[in-house]
C-alpha cells in the first residue's frame, strides 16, 4: 500500500477547477496486488539430462527451492529443497543409494517423500513425509505438476510429443535459462495477444495475426516479415516467418516455426517456458531445435540451430528489458489492434483459481483476428522515412570523407 500526500500552496480558484477537472478526467493506473498462489498446471524444470549426475541439483520455484536427483533404476525424482526435520538444505546434501540425505543430520528422503532412514535412530516417525512434485519426461524435459490444492497429476493437459524430436531428424536441443527479477510471469502471457509489440520491441512487421483460446490451451498463428531499416532481434528483411504458438497450461508454450531466409526454409521447434519463483520473479527457459535441411552436414545444421537460437535469444531479451522497466497493469486501456488482452487474461485465470471454481469463460473457445492493415501502412511509411533519411546521412558523411584534409604544420 503506498500513500503521497503533498500541499498544493495557494491558488485560484479556476487554477483548482481545472486540477479537479484533469484528475477526474485521467485515466486511473490499477497495478493491482501481487499474486498469493502459483498456477496449477505441468511445469518444465529443464533438460533431464542435466540432472543425470548423480548429484542433487537446486531449483528455485513456487516461493521455495526444489531439490532434483537421479536415483539407481535411472529416475529423476523432485521434492521440497528443505528437510522436514530442521530445515536443512537438501540441495546441499548428497545421494545416498536411492535417497538424498539432509547434510544436516543425515536423514534420508526418497522419491515417494517419505523419510527412509534416520542412521543414528531407531525407528523413523511415521509422519516423517516431505513435499514430492509427481515428474514426467516430456520431448527430453523434466517437467512437474503443481497444484495448491494437492491434486493427482491430470496427464491429459501434458505438452503434446513432437515426432522426430530427440532423434537423427533434429538438431540437438539449445537450451537456455534467463533468470527474471521484478517482474510476475503473467507479463510474458500477454505477449500472445500482443501484435503491435513484434513491429517495436522485435523490429518486424506483423502481417497477420490471429488468435484462439479454448481449453487449457492458448494459441497465436502469426506471418512476419523482417524491417529492413533495423537489425537485431527479428530484424532482417530477408526473413519471413510462419508462426503457430500455443501455451499448453500456463508456463509450456510450443512454437512452431517455419523460417525462410533469402528463399531458404528451415523448420524449427522452439520451446518458450517459465517458472514462477516468487510473486515477482520467475525463470525464463527456451530451447531451440531444427529439423535438419536435407544435403546438410551436421556441422552446418548444428550451425543453423545455434544461429537461430541467438536470434530468438535476442527477441526474448528484447522483452525482458520491457519487463524490467514497466509497471503491471490490470486495466489496460486499449484500442482495437491491441487483440484479445483481457479474453487472454480470462483463459489464464483458470490456473490461479480451485478447480471447481474455474469458469466457462476461462475455458470457452475464443477466437479473434486482429487486422493488421492500418498497422501496416502506417509502418512501411515509417521505415521509408527511415530509410530515406539514412540514405541522406550516409551520403553526406561520404561527401564529407572526400573533403581535402587540413595541412596541419608545426608551427
């Protein structure tokens, strides 16, 4: 809760009619409060393998810290990082046979939640039992259910398989983790409904975009093309993308994308994810992978998903600097280009509520088209003065650099 409280001095009374008059008429800026509970849903740790060490591994999320390891028969198991009996760090123990043992006081914890052995006791209490997350591996990702509400796994809302994923057909998966402070994950959500932010912050034109939301799935299908007066992010002219997105539950978003660069088309899976950390931060994770161009050597296809990454990378940091420099809204004041903001929001509420409390219009099929056609113009006019106005720089530095140098002597 904040408060400002200031004097205004002494004024006429027309100099107070019309402070009166602009503060009634102005927009007010509802930030909202922060969330109390993290989202019910599947949610991605990372790649599996690299928690096939045989060492415990320390995950932030849901307020806390999750303690990840391998046990003997090849299963990655999850728990709450901290031990029930004084609070000792998991993270910080070791594996013992199938169990991570507390560095603590040595109690051991199996992937079930319930405390194995205590070895300086004679029996282990019955409610000795901790926070198990169930785990599932999902196309080479260790992904986990939570639910405040402690329900059974709902296996029918998993990320689809993705055929070839995982084998000769696809390049390796480029995976990376981008920690995200003083800023809650809904900020990312929205960008599914977002067209105008892909034209200023990515640096390409949105020439179509569409929306549908239904289920537990949000989708965004989107053609764009690259701006040729910038670069960086997807800011090549020579690039076209077709792209078809969709959020399975609310941190697991699947990209599908087909890249054509200067008549050269390459299919690539991305994987855009998140974990919520706190109220206000959360961890970023994408992954990259290609379907390997036939005639290519794998030097070269490595080479391709590596690049591919970078850009996309580069469009996520392009965000995360918006993030960090913005103050949540939860009453934008939009126009009709802006898309389905507050349908999208809808959706995504249905996995901070109970489950007998989500609604038909969180689940509902919604769709909407945004039409991208004043947009457009209006943009290509833009890059032409751009473009226009570099010409012109760039000739009169040439022209300058082609002046006669000034002798200089040494008197």
């Amino acid at each position: 809760m904040f408060s400002f409280s200031a004097s205004l001095g002494t004024v006429g009374t027309d100099e107070r009619l019309v402070m009166s008059d602009t503060a009634a008429s102005a927009r007010a800026l509802d930030q909202g409060t922060e969330p109390t509970r993290f989202a019910r849903g599947w949610h991605c740790l990372g790649l599996a393998e690299t928690f096939r060490d045989g060492k415990p591994h320390a995950i932030p999320a849901f307020g806390s810290k999750l303690v990840v390891w391998q046990d003997s028969l090849g299963e990655l198991n999850v728990l709450d990082g901290y031990c029930r009996h004084m609070g000792g760090d998991l993270t910080q123990g070791s594996v013992k046979g199938d169990e991570i043992a507390c560095p603590f006081h040595d109690w051991r914890w199996g992937g079930d939640g319930r405390c194995k052995q205590i070895p300086y006791a004679r029996r282990v209490p019955l409610r000795a039992r901790t926070q198990k997350y169930p785990t599932i591996i999902r196309n080479d990702q260790l992904l986990v259910w939570h639910d405040p509400e402690g329900s059974e796994p709902d296996l029918d809302i998993l990320p689809p398989e993705l055929p070839g994923v995982g084998t000769d057909a696809y390049t390796d998966w480029v995976w990376e983790v981008v920690p995200i402070e003083g800023s809650n994950c809904r900020e990312l959500i929205d960008n599914v409904a977002d067209m105008a932010h892909f034209y200023y912050v990515h640096l390409s034109f949105p020439t179509s975009f569409q929306n549908i939301f239904e289920g537990h799935k949000a989708t965004q299908y989107m053609e764009s093309k690259g701006r040729p007066d910038v670069s960086g992010g997807y800011g090549a002219p020579e690039l076209f993308l077709r792209s078809e997105a969709t959020y399975y539950g609310p941190s697991y978003m699947i990209n599908w994308l087909t890249v054509d660069y200067k008549g050269f088309e390459t299919e690539v899976i991305l994987i855009n994810c998140h974990l919520p950390t706190s109220a206000n931060s959360f961890t970023l994770q994408y992954g990259i992978t290609v379907k390997k161009p036939e005639g290519l050597d794998e030097k070269t296809t490595a080479y391709i998903g590596k690049q591919y990454a970078k850009m996309f990378g580069e469009g996520f940091l392009q965000d995360v600097h918006i993030w960090k420099n913005k103050v949540p809204v939860q009453n934008p004041l939009l126009c009709e280009e802006d898309g389905p903001v507050y349908q999208l929001r809808r959706w995504y509420e249905q996995f901070y509520v109970d489950k007998a409390d989500v609604a038909p219009e969180m689940t509902d099929r919604f769709e909407f088209e945004v039409d991208t056609t004043k947009a457009n113009e209006y943009w290509q006019e833009e890059v032409a003065a751009n473009l226009a106005r570099k010409a012109e720089e760039d000739a009169a530095a040439a022209e300058g650099s082609d002046a006669t140098p000034p002798i200089m002597t040494g008197t």
